[in-house]
C-alpha cells in the first residue's frame, strides 16, 4: 500500500481513478475484459428528501402488498439508511 492505493509489483499495472464523473462507462482491463463503470450522482437538499421518501413508499407499499423478494427489501432499507445518513451530514 501506497497513499491508500495498492502498488503491483512485477508486472504491467495502470491505476486507473473511476471516482470522478468524466470519463467512460466502460473500462478494459489488461486481460481484455470489459467492465461496466456504475457512478451515483450524488443528492442534494429536495431531491435527497424526495429519494427518502420514494424509498419510503416503496417499503410501505411492500409492507401491505408483499410485491418485492426478501433481498430487494433488505436493499431498499439499507439504500434508506444511506440516503438518510447521507441527510445527517
């Protein structure tokens, strides 16, 4: 470890940064595989309080209906307990 990167010893590496929002949507890496680059624009203010409460509804809605499996709940309330951790800071 380097300044938080991992540096490779013995080989052909290239660090390659896909945190900024330039940049391509796909990446090949050195074996020729194709990696799809998933960003999140981060939320702000009004459309922060609107995704907690889509989330919200979603949950509530799955509560009396039973319309999403047991994983897409699990990942609405995590997804929830980010975007709300997310309007604390």
């Amino acid at each position: 470890m380097d300044a938080g990167h991992l540096r490779a010893e013995g080989g052909e590496y290239v660090d390659v940064k896909l945190e900024g929002n330039a940049g391509d949507d796909e990446v090949t890496d050195a074996s020729g595989n194709v990696l799809a680059v998933k960003r999140e624009k981060k939320l702000e203010g009004k459309e922060l309080k609107k995704a907690i409460k889509d989330v919200e509804k979603q949950l509530k809605d799955n509560n009396k209906k039973k319309c999403l499996t047991d994983e897409e709940a699990w990942a609405l309330g995590d997804r929830l307990a980010e975007l709300k951790a997310a309007l604390a800071v």
